[in-house]
C-alpha cells in the first residue's frame, strides 16, 4: 500500500512527488506519456524564477532527472478509474495500485476543432506542437489557429522555420499578454512571415492522404502543408467519472488545502477550478496538496 498515489508527472505531480519523498513517505506516481506534462510543447519558458529562458523540454530533462534522485515508484501507464473504500485503489491499463491518498495532477489536453475530415488529418497535417513538427514544415507554407499565449508562441517559433505563416483567429484581438503581443509584432515586421486573418473560421479541410487546403467562413481557401491548432484546452479528468467532483466544464473543485469532495482525494495544478494556469501556480498548488498530505499522513489535526 502506497502512501500516496500521484497521478501525472507534469510540474505540479513531480514537485508533489519531491516533498512526499523529502518526508520518506511510499509514493507512486503514475505517468501515461513523460516527465514534464505540457511544458514539453512550450518552445520557450521565460517567466519562472531562477531559470534562464530556455526551451520546456530542456526543463522537462531537467525535472525527470530531479525525480530520479527521490526515486518515487514511477509507473509509466494511464489511469482510467478510481475506487474508495476504507482506501483507494487507481485503476491503470496495465495494474492497480492501492493507496492511502490520492493527488490528481493530471493538467490538460488540447481542444480539438471538431469539423468535419479534421479526424482524417490528425497527425497528417495537423499538430500541436511546433517544437515537436515544426522542421517537418521547413520552407513551407502552414496555418496556425488560435489567438492566445499558445497560438502567438507557434508563429513565433516556425518563423524561422517555415515560408508562411497563415494565423487565423475568430475575433479581432488576441487574448494574451502585452508583452507576448508586442515581441510577436516586431518579429513579424522584420521577418514578414505571419498573414493574421482576425474574424475568420476554418470550416472545412481538403487533401488526399495529408492536408492539402483549409476552407475559411469567408469563402476563401488557403493551401497549406499543416495546420498547428492551438485553441485551448480541456482537464484530463475522464478517469473521475464516477466520483462526483468536478464542475460543469470538468475541472475539480478543492478547498484550499488541495482537498477535494472525496476526503483524501486531492489535486494540483491545471485540473484544478481556478482562474491563472503557469507552471508556477501548478507547482504552488502542488506543494499546498503535498504539505496538507503529509500532515494528514502523520495525523496531524488541521
Ligand atoms: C505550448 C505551451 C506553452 C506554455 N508556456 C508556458 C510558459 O511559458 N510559462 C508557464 O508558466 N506556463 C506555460 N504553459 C503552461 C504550463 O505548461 C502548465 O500550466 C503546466 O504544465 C501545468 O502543470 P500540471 O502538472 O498541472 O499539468 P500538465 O503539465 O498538463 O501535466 C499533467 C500530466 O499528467 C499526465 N496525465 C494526464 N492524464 C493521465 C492519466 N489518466 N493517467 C496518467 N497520466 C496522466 C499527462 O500525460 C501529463 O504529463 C504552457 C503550456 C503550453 C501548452
């Protein structure tokens, strides 16, 4: 039996990890992809203390290796239900895994268009991440859809890489910092590689094997080589189905010791209902989560 079983190995399970282990307590945490979680796909993080710019995955490296040193039991599968009684048991693909407490830190995952042949195009055109398949587009021509942090971010990152750069967005403002906006202007008044198309929608796709063309709602169509969809994202919290938790768009509620409805079952991070997702809030609500754990554990009163 585990003291605590983590479910997700992104900033907020792996700081939660760290502060089990610097109290000797028996943790598993249960990753389905890699150490890291979204950062992975961030071509550039500026914005936590005492790190230097650099690229996600550069941190990601950096954080596995962190976990190594604490030596949690790292089991590399995906949770897909969990059970209460006078314990919990995570139910994974591959194995079950019996705990005293549970920490959720499962973040996030990308929304997907929904239109129709967009399926036929997943992973033949379409992606996510522009650190990942941006060089499978090098003098290219793509589009990039969104108007946030992550949509600003792609075009910065495949200016360098592709010919053009179409960034269709439906409204007419981006919704993002200042800063991000502004450092994105610059770079497009030097390099000249971002057509911004504000009030548009792509409504169909066309292609043979891999995507070919993009239909706007105006009518107009653009041939491209990929489109990077980057417009939001939805809490991985399918696995919660039948523990009433979450609110209506998913997330879990936590009182402000990380604790959810069902006593004992916390969450950190993205997935929680709050209102600023950045690494340095995952890692914040981690280590609220963690400390509350550690003193339940021990059977400290609150
Ligand atoms: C492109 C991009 C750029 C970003 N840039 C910045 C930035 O510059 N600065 C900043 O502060 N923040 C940035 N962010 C946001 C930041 O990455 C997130 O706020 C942070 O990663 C949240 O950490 P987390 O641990 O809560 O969740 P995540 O990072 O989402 O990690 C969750 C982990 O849980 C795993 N998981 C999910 N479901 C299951 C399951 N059922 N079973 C097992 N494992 C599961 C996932 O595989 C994942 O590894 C960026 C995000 C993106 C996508």
């Amino acid at each position: 039996m585990f003291d605590c079983a983590i479910i997700g190995a992104g900033p907020a399970g792996v700081t939660a990890a760290i502060y089990l282990r610097r109290n000797y307590f028996k943790v598993a945490i249960i990753e389905k992809n890699c150490v890291g979680g979204q950062i992975i796909n961030s071509p550039m993080i500026a914005n936590y203390p005492g790190i230097l710019p650099t690229d996600g995955a550069s941190i990601a490296y950096t954080m596995s290796q962190q976990l190594e040193n604490y030596s949690p039991h790292f089991i590399s599968s995906e949770v897909i239900d969990i059970k209460k009684d006078d314990h919990f048991t995570v139910i994974c693909k591959d194995e079950e895994v019996e705990a005293q407490t549970v920490l959720v830190c499962s973040g996030m995952h990308h929304k997907i268009l929904g239109i129709k042949d967009e399926q036929k195009y997943l992973n033949k055109g379409i992606s996510w991440c522009a650190t990942c398949d941006g060089t499978l587009y090098k003098g290219k021509d793509v589009a990039v859809v969104g108007g946030g942090m992550s949509a600003l971010e792609t075009c910065i990152y495949l200016s360098r890489i592709v010919n053009k750069i179409y960034l269709i967005h439906r409204r007419d403002s981006f919704r993002c910092d200042e800063f991000l906006v502004n450092k994105f202007m610059s770079l497009n008044k030097v390099l000249k590689k971002t057509e911004i198309c504000f009030n548009e929608e792509i409504v169909g796709m066309n292609g043979k094997d891999h995507l070919e063309q993009l239909v706007l709602k105006s009518g107009r169509t653009l041939n491209v080589d990929g489109l990077f969809e980057c417009i939001g994202f939805e809490p991985n919290t399918n696995f919660l189905a039948n523990l009433s938790l979450i609110n209506q768009s998913g997330f879990i509620i936590v009182d402000k010791e990380g604790n959810s409805k069902v006593d004992g079952l916390y969450a950190a991070g993205d997935v929680i209902s709050k209102d600023v997702r950045q690494i340095t809030t995952a890692v914040g609500d981690a280590t609220i989560a963690a400390t509350s754990i550690i003193k339940r554990l021990r059977n400290v009163v609150f």
